[in-house]
C-alpha cells in the first residue's frame, strides 16, 4: 500500500514538474518572439535615426546576428557548468538589461552594443529552450515542437503592431518612441525568469563523453545537411522581421501601421502553421515535410515580388512554409541524436548562426548594389533594390528545400528516413 501511494506521489509530482517545464517552454518563447519581431517597425526609425543605408542597415542586423552565434558558441558550456535554470535566468536577465542601455543609448556606438547584447540573451535563450525541449518532448516530437514554437508565432504576429502602438504611446509630453518600446518589451522578461525560480529541470548524462561524440557527430554528413537546411531557411524566416516593413514602407509606399499589419499577417500564418500542421510532420516524415513548406515559401515570396504590390499577401502567406522549418528540424536532431541531443543541437544552431551573419549582410548589399546599378537616387533603383534584396529572402527558401530533397535521397537510399 505504502509503494502504490508512494508512486501515486511521485506521478503527481512529475506531472507537476512537466507543467512548470512546459509554462517555461511556451512563455518563454512568447518573448523570445516579442524581441526578436519588434524590430520591424522600429528599423525605419533607428535607419532614419542614425542616418544608415540599407548596407549599413545589413550589416548592423549581421552584428546582431553575429551576438546570436556567440552566445549560441557557448551556452550549451555554461549548461553543463551551471546547469538550465541558470543559464535561462542569465539569459533573460540579459534581455532585461539590453533594454535598459537601448533606452539610455542616444550614440549608434552604444545603440549597436547594446543591440548586440540582446542578441547574446537571445542566443543563449534559443539554446536553453532547445535543450529542454529536446529532453523533455520523448513522444510526438514533432507535433511537440511546432506547437511550443508556435507560441513563438503568435507573440511574432502581435509584435509589429505592439511595436507601432508602443511607440506612439505618451506618457505626460514624453514619447515612448523606439527606445521606450524596446524598455517596455524587454522588461516582459521578468515574467519567465520568476517561471524559471519555480521549476525544476532534467539532467543529461554527455558528461566527459560529450566532446567525443562531438566528433563523431562531425562525421555524419545528416548533421550537416541539417546546417544547411536549417541555416537558410532560418536566414530566410528572420529577413522577413527585419525587411518586410522596411520594403512596403519604401517600395509601395504603405504607413507604418499598414505594413506592420502585413507582418503580423505573416506571423499569424507562421504560428497557425505551427499550431495546426505540426502533427502532420510526423505523418509526412520529418525529410519530406521540410522539401514541401520550404518550397511553398520560396514559390510565395517569388510570386509576390513578381505579380507586384496586388499580391502582397503572399508575403504573409509564405509564412506558412518557413514556419515549419526550425521546429521540423528540431525535431529531426531530437529523434536521430537522441542520446546527444544537447551537443548536436548547440553545434548546428551555432553553425546556423554564423550563416545567419553573412545572410543579413548579403541582403543589404544586394539591395545597395542594386540600387547603385539601376539609379542610386531613383525611386526605380531604390525599389528594383528592394525587390532584388527580397528575392535573395526567396532564393534562401529555394536553397532549403534544394537541400532537404538532397537529404531525403540520402536517407532513403540508407533506409534512415524519419
């Protein structure tokens, strides 16, 4: 009697401990997705701001992304040191703190560093929850995943719009403006972080054999086809935050609060796609689900540059594929690497982070090399710019599913198909 009511305990106790995991899962990407998306109203007005061409806008959006693979270099280090609590504390303590130098930051050098520094907390944020996730989703993984990301999504689709409303909020004859916006969204952090104190998490066992297996994991060339896959098809899904409003504001000529509303169209269709279809990549197969929504994504974003501004919702409509993409591919490393999830997880992220880098900085060049061709000074130059720099967004797309039919036909000549 005293086993079975000693079991019944340990149950109750475990569920209680997957609820607080799962809260921490799902809140935490709920302003992970509000800091990354904010972004796109608010670039307008620190390019305007700081006086920066889309080439210096480029390169700014590869620093950050540059602070986003640092982090990514060593959090899965400081996991095994401090353990997650830790790490997700610190992560969002640094998100916290970013907000507070970026509403005090009135140079570009102090805007840059501590722009950068959000990025570092988002990093090491991207990573944590990673991990968790993998350790904790042991069944239907990859329903699992979508859904979790999902809350990703929808923050992603509120974002564009709190960010425009945010910055016109007054308080007395004081303006929020971008700065203030970034202050208020960030300090949301608090939120997760009191999650964090309450939960408790699952250890791994890598231990000494982790940098081992590293090296093995280096040998499968599946690892690196999911680098690939994963590098532009993320290159591809965060271009959008960053460019979209920018190219409508610019080329068509839409208000802030139109074009913002167009980028929350495409993360509404980005989080439903992640909340409905998630369980069809586990009937489709992981391989398969990557050709089919990275290649619905490219055929949306070519077909809505091509028809012009009447077929704009096609923008928000490509959504839909590249949603599927990170989590999908998650769930691949989850289910392949099982008993070193951590490490392949760490590694290809990281490496995703660095393509992410030379992706933001190619977008602006491309737009600036353009434009400078057709008429520098020309509505015509700065919109054939535009439309060139969004098709690389597209082309991204089109290398992903490129190189995830190349994947199933690896995996199926091997019988390794998942």
């Amino acid at each position: 009697m005293i086993p079975q009511l000693e079991q019944k305990q340990i149950q109750k106790q475990s569920r209680k401990i997957y609820w607080i995991q799962l809260a921490l899962i799902f809140v935490g990407f709920v302003v992970f997705g509000f800091s990354e998306n904010i972004k796109g109203p608010a670039i307008p007005r620190i390019q305007f701001e700081f006086m920066l061409n889309e080439s210096q806008l480029g390169t700014l959006l590869s620093l950050n992304a540059l602070g986003y693979l640092i982090a990514c270099s060593f959090t899965a280090y400081l996991t095994r040191i401090w353990g997650i609590k830790a790490v997700t504390v610190a992560a969002f303590g640094t998100m916290i703190l970013s907000g507070v130098l970026i509403f005090f930051s009135h140079s570009y050098p102090m805007f840059s560093s501590s722009y950068f520094l959000m990025y570092i907390g988002n990093g090491m944020l991207e990573i944590a929850l990673a991990i968790l996730g993998a350790r904790i989703f042991v069944r239907n993984t990859g329903m699992m995943m979508n859904l979790t990301h999902g809350f990703y999504g929808l923050s992603s689709t509120v974002a564009p719009l709190m960010a425009t409303g945010l910055m016109a909020v007054q308080i007395g004859d004081y303006t929020l403006d971008w700065r203030g916006m970034y202050l208020v969204v960030l300090a949301l952090s608090f939120i997760p972080i009191v999650i964090t104190l309450c939960a408790s998490f699952p250890s791994v066992n890598e231990e000494a054999g982790e940098r081992a297996s590293l090296k093995v994991l280096m040998r499968d060339p599946v690892l690196w086809y999911m680098v690939l896959i994963l590098t532009f098809g993320v290159v591809s899904e965060l271009a959008v935050g960053g460019w979209l409003v920018n190219f409508l504001e610019k080329a068509y000529g839409w208000s802030a609060v139109t074009a913002s509303g167009m980028l929350s169209a495409f993360f509404l269709c980005f989080a439903l796609a992640r909340l409905i279809l998630g369980p069809l990549t586990d009937k489709m197969g992981f391989t398969l689900s990557l050709i089919v929504f990275s290649a619905l994504s490219a055929l949306c974003t070519f077909a809505a540059i091509g028809l012009g501004e009447s077929a704009s919702f096609l923008f928000a409509a490509g959504g839909i594929g590249i949603a599927m993409i990170y989590p999908t591919v998650m769930a691949f490393i989850a289910r392949r690497y099982s008993g070193a999830s951590d490490t392949a997880i760490t590694f290809t992220v990281t490496m995703m982070g660095l393509g992410s880098v030379i992706g933001n900085y190619l977008i602006g060049g491309v737009i600036e090399g353009v434009k400078s061709w057709v008429g520098a000074d020309t509505q015509a130059g700065l919109v054939r710019g535009l439309q060139a720099g969004y098709g690389f967004i597209g082309l991204c797309a089109a290398i992903c599913a490129v190189y995830s039919f190349l994947l199933y036909r690896y995996l199926k000549k091997r019988h390794e198909l998942i």
